[in-house]
C-alpha cells in the first residue's frame, strides 16, 4: 500500500502528464474532472478552477450525455476500450463544438480513474463540409451550363451528364450515369470518346486518324483537346457539333477523368456551306456582270458617240472628253475642243460668272443642274443651249462633271414667234370681250327695244286714267272757284236775297255733296297710277342695273320678280304665272346680266305658248348652290333643237322677229359665273330650264366642281 504522500505525488504526476497531452484531455474519478489540461480550457471555454470538481457530462449537450455517460461506466466498470463518442461540447455562451472523446481506464493505487481524451472535429467538418459545398456548386455549374458536358472517371464511367447534354443528344442522365455507355449517345458503334481517349493517354496519330485529322490543340486549355465533326445519328438529319474534351487532375498531377464539352455548330456549318455555294454563285455573277458590263460600256460609248446630244466630260474647268454632236453644235473639230477651257463656250465673262455661282454650289453639293443660256458658238454668234449636268461622284466633286447640251435655238425663235401669237390672241382675246360686252348691251337694248311697245303701254294705262281724272279734277275745280265767288259775295251782302238765292243755286249746280265723294276717289285713282308708273320705272332700273356693272351680292328672287315686271306685257296675255320661289342667300354675282338671262327665259317660254298657258318661276338651294327654273307649258322642243339652242344666231321664230343671240348670250353669262344651266323638254310637253349659280361666286370653286345633279331624267345639261 502507497502512503498518502506517494498517492498525492502520483495523483500529481498523472495530472502532469494529462498537461503535457496535446490535444484536449481531462482524467476523471466517479465521471468528474481531477485534471484537465490547457487544451481542453481552450476548447470548452472554462477555467481549470471551473473545471475541476466539474462533472464532464455537464460539458457535453443532451444527445450526447448519455453515450458518453456510458463509456465512462463501462471503462470504469469493465475496463475495456468502448467505442468513441461523437456529439457536441457547451460552452458558456451557448455554443457547441463539435468532438469526438475517447475514454481509457487507469488505475492509481487500486483506484480506477478514467482518461478521456477530445479530438475538435470543428476544423476537419468545415473541410469536410466545404468539400460537399463545393462539390454541389460544381455539380450545379455542370448541369446548370448552357454548354452540353459529360465528365468520367479514370474508369470511364459517365459521373456528369448534364441537362444541356440530354437536350443535345436526347439521352437522360439517368440512363448513363454510372455507366461506361456514354458513347452510345453519339455512334451507332462502340468507340471511344475523347474524353476516353483523353483519359487513356491515347497518342495523337491514333486521335487524327480517328477524327479524320481535324483535331487541335486547344489555345485556351492546358491539355484540351478540340475537334468540330458531323454526327448523322443525333436529331432528324444529324449534327455538326463542336466538342473539347479536357484532363481532371488530382492534388499530385494524376489523371483522373476528362471533361468533355459539346456544342451544336449545325447552324452555322450549314449557313457557311451555304455562304460558300452563294460566294460561288457570287463570284459566278460578278463574273457575268462583268461581262455585261464590258458590253455595257462598249454600247455606251457607241451611245455616246452617235447621240444627237452633245456630250462632254470636263475637269478642272478643261474639256477632257467630247461627242461628234457637241462638237458640231460649237462649230469644232471633235479634237479641236478637248483641252479648251470651259470659257470659251460662254458670249461673255458675265455669263461666265453668273452661270458659276448657279451651277458652282449645286454641283459642289452633288446636285444635278437644269438650266437653259446664250452661248458661243465657234464663230462667235450665240446658240441658246439648254444644260443637263451631274458630277461624276457625288462623294468626290473633283472627279469631273458630265454635261449634256442641245441646241433650242430653233425652239427659242419659234417660242418667241409663240408669244407673240399669244400676245396677239390675248389683244383679240380683249376685243371679243368688249365686242361680247356691247353684243351683250345691244341684245339688251334690243329686247327692251321689242318690250318698249309692251312697257309702254303698261305706262300708258295708268297715265291715261290719270290724265282722264285730271281734266274732271279741272272741272271740279273750276266749280268749287265758281262756289268760292259765289260764297264770298253772299257773306259781303249776307241781307241780299238775291245774292244768297246765287249761291243756293251754285251749290246745286256744282254737286256739293257728289263731290266730296268723288274727289277722294279720283285722288286715289291718280296716286295709284302714278305708283304703277313708279314702280314700272324702278323694275326698269333694276332690270338693268345701270348703277350697279360689278360683282356684288345680290336676291335673285328680287332680280326674278323685277324682270317679270318688265316682262308683264308680253306674258300676261298668254300665260298664268305661278311663283314657287324658296328665299335664297345672296350670291355673288353680276346681277343685271343674269336679270337678263331670266328676261330671256321668260320671254321665251312666253312666246312657246300659242294660246293660253302656264309659266311656273321657282328657285332653290343645294350643297352651296342655287338654283332659278322656268318652265312652261308651251309646245316644247325636239333633241335636235335643244342640242343648239345656245349656238350664236340659232332661233326657231319667223324671220326679223328674234336674233338667235339671247340663249347663247344667257350661257356665257351663266358660264361666266361658273354655274351651269339644264334643260328638260319634250315636244307638246313644255319646257323646264334651270340655271344654277355657286353661292360664293365663282373664285370660290374649285377646278373641277359642278352642280347637283337635277333630279328630273333626260335633262339636257349645257
């Protein structure tokens, strides 16, 4: 048996060496702690004053305490290696480290004591979990690529098939991974893949022969190995695909597996086999437009040189390149112009200069130039030419002008014997106007002249009653004076009987009574007379309108009426006149002719009607036009007479009694303000003519603008 002292210095012994122990340690007596070194103080957190006394359980969370608990026992107990515990040690601020503890029996004197020893796991499960990370982030990158991959193993079992590469070759992973098969998804034969032979170390003679000798190096990869080939067993009509396959190392440099990359290049190929078939067919056509062109140039020089159009090529302002015909026109010799200084073609330095800053700008700019000029000919008198001229590249205006001239002297004489032709129509022009002015006034005058006899009775009929009542008016007079006297001798002797007896008998006689009835009956009579002769006279000067000869707004409803007024003699004893007039806007017009184109039509339809009739004046508006009509129901008109009715000196009456000008008059009139003027008739029937007028006058219409349509059929539109 030890003695107490020895006990203590084993005791401080064992725990000297439990100390000098690396890793964590802690030597334990009924589970708790008599020693623990610095290590395990690091890795629990604790204090070798906490520690001390401590049951380890405490140090240890619940998954753990009882596995632990009982290797204590059992290595207590039976003293045998149980096996180690893996769980997680507390520390004082509630964090857990990950350990593995492994516990040994001793003894000290026959007491039975418990090492236990702690490996930190902490560091070796952060590898180990940085490992698993980075193994999924690389799985992820594989199966997540766009590009199709595949990786073996050095024992070539597929490892990676990507999602890229089942989309590419239509094969699921799960079909190949694990397997040796890969190849399978490319030949319809078994032989190796790149990869394959990439991982067997095959030579490079063997892989050219193999791939036709279009495998190479890859310029980016240590190693990688590149070959672009056509694979007739994936899709519908086969693949062109691109594939680079490359060595997976481990940490000492061994081969173990290849990586191998696939992309589809079908596009592309086909697309350069179809840019090389079209450079073909490029190189074909340019070659025949070549030709054409050979051909083109040759024809255009015969063009050139046999054109009718001179042709020149200057630069620099000199004459490089001439046609016979530009040659001929100048007065040269074909040679004779080349080298000569634009110049020489002008009359003068002015026209030189002014054509200059026409042209200059222009051409500067590209633009073509189109003008006609005086020029010189060789001889020294002047040619008017017209000028066409482009430069040669419109990138690069010192390359040259072409310049194409004609020589319209012929032309410019006979445009100006053309204007004096016009000049001397537009006089003429001038004369007839004033001639179809005074036609126009003596057409008028004529046919107030035929209605003179009807005016001038209707004038004489209220004159002549107004003339009658003055001369009884005279008699009533002279008996009222004869009253008067009588009157005012009685009131000088109003006691003279004889006197008064006078004036008794003068009233008798004198009527008294009959005239203060009468008297205001024949003022009446004579006022009503006069406003007849009144009113005859005004619808005379608005007829003609003799204060008003320009355009104005006018009612052709009051011209209407005051014309019928004019006309009343003529009409009255052969028609009934019906007014059908709807109220119009004023229009602007020349409002004594048109009175006189409605005095025509009236008259007119008066003299159709051989014994009694109708004349029915009506008027309207339509879509910015106005309309006057008269028809009547008198013996009507054939095709033929309605197709000439407005021809100059057409008339259908007896001889001396009509000139043939009124229609035609009346449609230039009409023509004049842009209206237009429609005739229906049928022989037996009567006739229906209509004129319509544009509201705003005739500056307001457009070129090709026209009337509405009458509504009646078979009208004969003037």
């Amino acid at each position: 048996m030890m003695s107490t002292p020895e006990r203590r210095i084993l005791t401080s012994f064992a725990s000297d060496i439990v100390n000098a122990v690396a890793v964590p340690t802690a030597l334990l007596k009924d589970g708790q702690i008599l020693s623990a070194n610095d290590a395990l103080c690091r890795l629990s957190s604790r204090s070798q004053s906490v520690l001390l006394g401590m049951p380890l359980l405490n140090l240890v969370d619940d998954a753990t305490r009882e596995p632990l608990r009982l290797a204590i026992h059992a290595c207590t107990q039976q003293g045998g290696l149980p096996p180690a515990v893996s769980g997680s040690m507390l520390t004082p601020d509630s964090g857990e480290r990950p350990v593995e503890m492994h516990s040994r029996r001793i003894s000290l004197d026959g007491v039975p004591l418990v090492v236990v020893t702690c490996i930190d796991l902490s560091d070796v499960m952060h590898v180990q979990n940085s490992l698993m990370d980075m193994t999924k982030m690389l799985s992820q990158i594989i199966d997540g690529a766009s590009v199709a991959s595949l990786v073996i193993n050095q024992h070539h079992r597929v490892t990676h098939w990507n999602t890229a590469c089942e989309h590419l070759t239509g094969i699921k992973r799960h079909e190949v991974l694990g397997s040796q098969d890969g190849w399978k998804a490319f030949y319809s034969e078994q032989r190796p893949l790149l990869a394959d032979m990439i991982v067997d170390g095959v030579d490079e003679a063997t892989m050219q022969a193999l791939y036709g000798g279009k495998m190479v190096h890859s310029s980016s990869i240590t190693g990688g190995i590149e070959v672009e080939a056509f694979f007739p067993q994936l899709g519908d009509s086969g693949k062109w695909l691109f594939f680079t396959a490359a060595p997976l190392y481990d940490a000492d440099r061994n081969v173990i597996g290849a990586i191998e990359t696939l992309q589809d290049v079908t596009t592309r190929r086909r697309s350069e086999d179809a840019l090389l078939l079209h450079r073909a067919e490029l190189e074909e056509t340019v070659k025949q437009r070549s030709a054409e062109l050979a051909a083109t140039a040759r024809d255009l020089e015969l063009f050139i040189a046999n054109s009718p159009i001179g042709v020149a090529y200057s630069r620099d302002a000199i004459i490089q390149r001439v046609n016979p015909a530009m040659a001929a026109m100048f007065g040269y010799a074909g040679p004779d112009m080349i080298g000569l200084p634009g110049r020489a073609a002008y009359l003068s330095d002015e026209d030189y200069a002014r054509f200059g800053a026409y042209a200059g700008p222009r051409l500067s700019k590209g633009e073509p130039i189109h003008i006609e000029m005086w020029m010189r000919h060789a001889d020294g008198h002047p040619i008017w030419a017209q000028i066409d001229a482009y430069v040669v590249d419109t990138s690069d205006t010192s390359h040259g002008t072409w310049w194409m001239m004609q020589d319209r002297s012929d032309i410019r004489f006979a445009q100006e014997q053309l204007q004096v032709r016009i000049d001397e129509l537009a006089a003429m022009n001038h004369q007839l106007d004033e001639a179809q002015k005074q036609l126009l006034q003596q057409d008028k005058m004529a046919s107030i002249g035929q209605l003179a006899a009807g005016v001038a009775h209707e004038i004489n009929n209220p004159i002549g009653f107004v003339s009658s009542n003055l001369n009884t008016l005279r008699q009533y007079v002279e008996g009222l004076l004869g009253l008067s006297s009588a009157c005012d001798a009685a009131l000088a002797a109003p006691n003279d009987a004889t006197l008064a007896a006078a004036l008794t008998q003068k009233r008798v006689e004198v009527e008294i009574d009959f005239l203060r009835e009468d008297l205001p009956l024949l003022l009446d009579e004579c006022a009503e007379g006069l406003g007849r002769v009144k009113k005859i006279v005004q619808d005379l000067k608005d007829f003609s309108r003799v204060d008003h000869s320009d355009w104005q707004e006018a009612d052709l409803n009051v011209g209407l009426e005051s014309t019928l007024n004019v006309v009343r003699h003529e009409v009255k004893y052969k028609a009934d006149v019906i007014k059908k007039l709807t109220p119009l806007p004023a229009i602007m017009c020349l409002d004594g002719q048109l009175n006189q184109v409605f005095m025509n039509l009236i008259v007119n339809a008066a003299h159709s009607i051989a014994d009694k009739g109708t004349i029915t004046l009506s008027s309207g508006v339509d879509q910015g036009w106005v309309w006057v009509q008269v028809e009547d129901t008198g013996c009507g008109m054939n095709a033929e007479v309605q197709r000439r009715i407005f021809e100059p000196f057409f008339t259908t009456k007896d001889v001396g009694k009509g000139t043939g000008l009124g229609m035609s008059l009346s449609f230039s009139i009409v023509q004049k303000h842009r209206g237009s003027i429609q005739v229906r008739s049928a022989v037996g029937e009567g006739t229906a003519i209509r004129v319509w007028l544009p509201i705003e006058g005739p500056q307001s219409l457009a070129k090709d603008a026209v009337p509405p349509q009458w509504e009646r059929d078979h009208a004969y539109i003037a």
